[in-house]
C-alpha cells in the first residue's frame, strides 16, 4: 500500500508542477471573466437542457407516429402529426434563442476582456512593455480574447448540455432495450484515446499558431506603417519577397494542422460508421425477430446519433480547453507584467491645484539609472533642476541619455537610485513641501516626443484630446503661441481640418507645431520637448520658444536639442557628459553655438 501511495504522490506531484497545474491557474484567470455572465450562462444552459427535452419529446412523437402508420400502435395520425410539428417549432425558436444569447454571451466577454487587456496594458510598466512587438502585443489583445470569448461558452455550459444530452439519451435506450446502447458507446474508448494522444500535440500547434498570427501582424504592422521609407530605399521588392516568405510559412504549418486534422477526421469518422451501420443492423435484427416495432428502431437509430453526438461533443473539451488555456497563458504573460503605481493620483492632484498658479519645479538629486537590458549605467550620481517661467535646455550626443531623461521625468523608467521630486514655484531652497515623481504626477507635464504624434481625426479633436472643454479661442490662442495659426487658418476648414493617420496632409514642420499647440493648451506646469522643434526653421524655432517665454502662465519648459543655435535664448542649458548632467557655461554655450 505504501508504494501505492508513493506512485500516487509522485504523479500528483508532477501534475501540479506542470502543464495541468498551468491550464488550472489559467481556466481559473478566464472564470473570472465568465463569472459576471453567470445567470446569462444559467439561462443558456437551461435553454439547451430544455431544447434537448424538445429533441426526446420528438423522438417518442415521431416514434407513435410511425408506429400508427405501419400499425403497430393505434391512435390518431392527425393529432400526432400536430404534436411533430409544434415540437419541431419550439425546437426552432430555442435553437435561435440560443443562439442569439451564445452571441450576446461571446461578445459581452469579448468586450469585456478587451477593454480590461486595454486598460491593463495602458498602465503596465513602460520598460517591461517594450519586450514585446506591437503586432504580437495586437495579437493578443484582438485573437487570443476573441478566442476566449467563444469559448466560454464551449468550457462549462456546453459541456453541462451535452452531458445531459448523452444521459438522458442513454437512460431512454436503457429503457426502451438496453441492448442498443452498447453500439451507442463503441466510439468513446477510440474517442479518449485519441484526444489523450493529440493533447501535447495540440498544444505545440496552439502556440505555434499564435506565434505565427504574432509574426504576420507585426510584419504587417510595420509594413504599412513605413510604406514611406519602403518606397524611399526601394524596397518594395523585398518587402513583397519577405510577405511572401511569411506567408509560406504559414502555408506550411496550417497544410500540416490541416493533415492532422484529416487523419483525425477519418478516423472519427470511421468510428461514426462502424456504430451507425452497426446500430442499424442491430436495429433491423430487433424488427425482423419483433422485439421491437419500427417506431423504437427510429428512435433508437435517433438516438444513438444524439448520443455518439453528444460523447465526441463532451470529448472534444480537451482541444477546446487546450485553445482556450493557451490564449489565457499568452494575455496572462501580458497583464502579469509589473504595474505602475498610481496610489499617490489624489496627493498629486492636490498638488498640482495648489501651486497650478504659481508654478512647479522640478529637481533630480544623485540619480543613478541603467537600462533593463544594459550593461552599463546610463546616468551616475546625476543633479538636474529646472524652475517655473524658465527654458531649461539638454544637449549632448545622440545616445547620450536625453531622451531617457525625460522618461526618468515622466516616470516611464524607475531610478536605480538617488531622488525626482517637484516643489512648489521656483525657490526650492525655500519650499518646505516636496511631490515624489512616480506615474500618478505625469497630470502635472505635458509632453512632445520626438517624430509625429498626432491622432488621426481634426486638428480641433487633437487639441481636446487634452482639454475636452477647450473652446474654439483657447485652440486659436494655443496655435498662435506655437507659431501653426498661420498656416492652419489658410486652410478651408480652419481648426476643423482633417488630420490623417501619423499626421498625414500636413509636412513634419507643420505638425510638430500642431502637437506643441496640444501640448500648450493643456496648461500642464511642465512642458517637456524632445527634438520637437527639429523640423522647423531657426527663426521659427525661436519665435516659438519666445512666445512660450512670453506667456503668462507660469510653466516650466525643459528642451532637448541636436541644434545649438537657440540655446542663447534658454535659462540654463544642461550637457550629459560622462553621465551626468552638467549645467554650462556661458562661454562653453558659445563655444557649441560657434562649432556648429
């Protein structure tokens, strides 16, 4: 007994350190969604049981009737031709009911997941983020939900039905002549096997699909995404070349599924006739000894197809489960990635009402940071300030860590040591009150990367993007500042023209000036700027910056620049050299202006 006992632990114990311990943990994750349609999916259970009560109330109706007809029962042929045909209506309008809450059902889970998967990503770590393609990151977010939504249903309730379905089925047989229902259960022993055999293989094909539906979506993604810089090197040709290697592929592993799925088919197939020719042979036996009249043959000969039905039905939850779980493990992966912490949104936000009028500075006390991936550290012991009515440029070269210091601002990346914290106006020695930087006080910047970051829709819609009750004069005054009225009120529709995909109709200059107004409009104390004067014209650029220096409102704006020739105009100009941020002087400021 003892080594029974051992030999039982010992396959326990492996099963709950793998595979069926994940699919456990991940059914669990999909229930969750599944729990708030639960009276939705009570009813649609009840509905297949009573439809399937429908179907046997057919099958004995159907039985009298034929009966009647060749004699062996007597009764009225008109009254249970009546019967036939309101059961079959009723069968109808549940199977529509049926489908149409199976529908309502998938798309409230479908939406519901998507929108949490959405919200989730929106707010999980920046860093972590990136490890993923956007195509792969749209894959799972649009495949895998849709593939868990559809088959919610086929998880619990459909299992519940089709288990009903066989039992009741079976118990009519058993009493009818018990005889039948050995051919009704021929299949199930080649039914188990199969799917135990095809279990690990059809998780390997479930992940290599989804991975090859990851691969084509970020290849097309990026495709159409640089159909310009394509066209440019000429690369046409081997983008097509590429597509179609891809597609290969894809050729090649659904050709295999689909060879899988024939052999399969065959054999499930095979089976299906091997108890269907031998219920009917059976079935004629039964009639020609007269054990049982032509009505029960039909109606066995009904039900042993509902029933065979009903156990490939209950069986096939293991490749269903398998799809099911292998999406859950891939959106599971995605939102089990750190978070941002957004526990100070309140403290922030009072913040920022208190000192929106007077300004806020920031400042970065021995910052030390190192990408995830690197190596080495990108900044050591590093100081930065900058104050309120104030430009506070950055410059050095490219790689450097001007960018990735706006990110530290923005909280997108966490410190590795040292202190980023706000104060009130722009005495900080002074101020007696302080705001850690973490997620919860991006509210307080406004921010304009590098390249083209406009949404697709008009220039107005872009603008309240940010300030949903920005009037028409707001947007106006916020275009004039950042030097695009000009051009924008030459055009037909004025604040109400059309922006399209990645800023398309208007040159890079243009709608760099446009996102500048954006971020303008917003009246955020801290506006940050990484290269997003870089497609204007020198005088433009200075223009601009002197209008954001003649604006009231009390801002904070930092500047990160390749081009040297407006750094006379800021307040303070940092160089990153040797990882760190050192504040320049007037006579080295010249000397980059000169060597320019």
């Amino acid at each position: 007994m003892s080594k029974i006992r051992e030999r039982v632990q010992f396959y326990i114990g492996r099963i709950k350190a793998g595979r069926l311990k994940s699919m456990w943990l991940q059914l669990k994750w999909i229930s969750g969604y599944g729990r708030k349609y639960l009276w939705h999916m009570l009813f649609y259970t009840l509905l297949g049981m009573g439809n399937t009560v429908v179907s046997l109330a057919i099958g004995f109706v159907s039985k009298d009737l034929v009966d009647i007809i060749t004699g062996h029962q007597t009764g009225e042929v008109l009254k249970y031709f009546i019967m036939m045909v309101v059961y079959n209506v009723v069968s109808m309008s549940l199977n529509q009911l049926i489908g149409y809450l199976s529908n309502y059902i998938s798309m409230k889970v479908d939406s519901e997941i998507k929108s949490d998967i959405f919200s989730k990503i929106l707010v999980t770590d920046w860093e972590s983020l990136t490890n993923y393609h956007t195509g792969d990151l749209l894959t799972r977010w649009s495949s895998d939900a849709s593939n868990i939504s559809s088959g919610v249903l086929n998880f619990i309730p459909n299992t519940v039905v089709n288990i009903f379905r066989l039992i009741s089925a079976f118990a009519v047989i058993i009493y009818y002549d018990p005889s039948f229902a050995i051919f009704a259960f021929l299949g199930i022993p080649v039914s188990l096997l199969l799917s135990r055999t095809l279990m690990n293989r059809m998780i390997r094909n479930n992940e290599r699909s989804a991975a090859m539906s990851a691969k084509m979506s970020g290849f097309n993604q990026e495709a159409f995404s640089n159909v310009q810089t394509i066209k440019a090197f000429d690369l046409i040709k081997l983008y097509v070349a590429r597509l179609k290697q891809i597609q290969k592929e894809y050729i090649s592993m659904r050709l295999e599924f689909q060879r899988m799925a024939i052999w399969t088919s065959i054999l499930f197939s095979t089976v299906g006739m091997l108890v269907s020719y031998s219920s009917y042979g059976w079935g004629i036996y039964r009639v020609w000894s007269g054990a049982i009249s032509y009505g029960t043959m039909t109606m066995f000969l009904t039900l042993t197809a509902s029933l065979t039905a009903a156990v490939n039905n209950v069986t096939s939850i293991v490749p269903s489960v398998i799809s099911l779980t292998t999406s859950a493990g891939r959106l599971m992966d995605i939102v089990e990635m750190p978070r941002e912490d957004y526990s100070n949104e309140e403290e922030a936000s009072q913040f920022m009402e208190k000192y929106r009028n007077t300004g806020i500075s920031v400042k970065i006390d021995n910052m030390v940071y190192k990408y995830k991936s690197g190596v080495e550290n990108v900044f050591e012991n590093a100081d930065f300030e900058a104050n309120p009515h104030k430009i506070v440029a950055i410059v050095g070269p490219s790689g450097e860590g001007k960018t990735t210091l706006l990110r530290i601002l923005l909280s997108l990346v966490n410190l590795g040591g040292g202190e980023a914290v706000l104060f009130p106006g722009s005495d900080i020695g002074k101020a007696v009150e302080k705001l850690k930087m973490d997620p919860s006080s991006r509210k307080m910047f406004s921010y304009v990367p590098q390249g083209n970051s406009l949404f697709s829709g008009t220039i107005a819609e872009n603008m309240r993007s940010v300030k949903p009750d920005a009037t028409d004069d707001e947007i106006i005054e916020a275009l004039k500042i950042s030097c695009a009225w000009d051009f924008v009120n030459k055009m037909p529709d004025g604040i109400n023209s059309l922006v399209k995909e990645r800023g398309g109709g208007f040159s890079e200059g243009q709608a760099q000036r446009i996102a500048i107004a954006r971020s303008i409009i917003r009246k955020s104390p801290i506006l940050l700027l990484d290269e997003a004067t870089s497609a204007l014209d020198v005088e433009t650029e200075r223009e601009l910056l002197r209008n954001i220096m003649k604006d009231e409102y009390p801002r904070t704006c930092i500047v990160t620049t390749h081009r040297p020739t407006v750094l006379s105009m800021c307040d303070k100009v940092y160089g990153i050299r040797e990882k760190k941020c050192v504040e320049l002087t007037e006579a080295e400021i010249k000397k980059i202006i000169e060597n320019f």
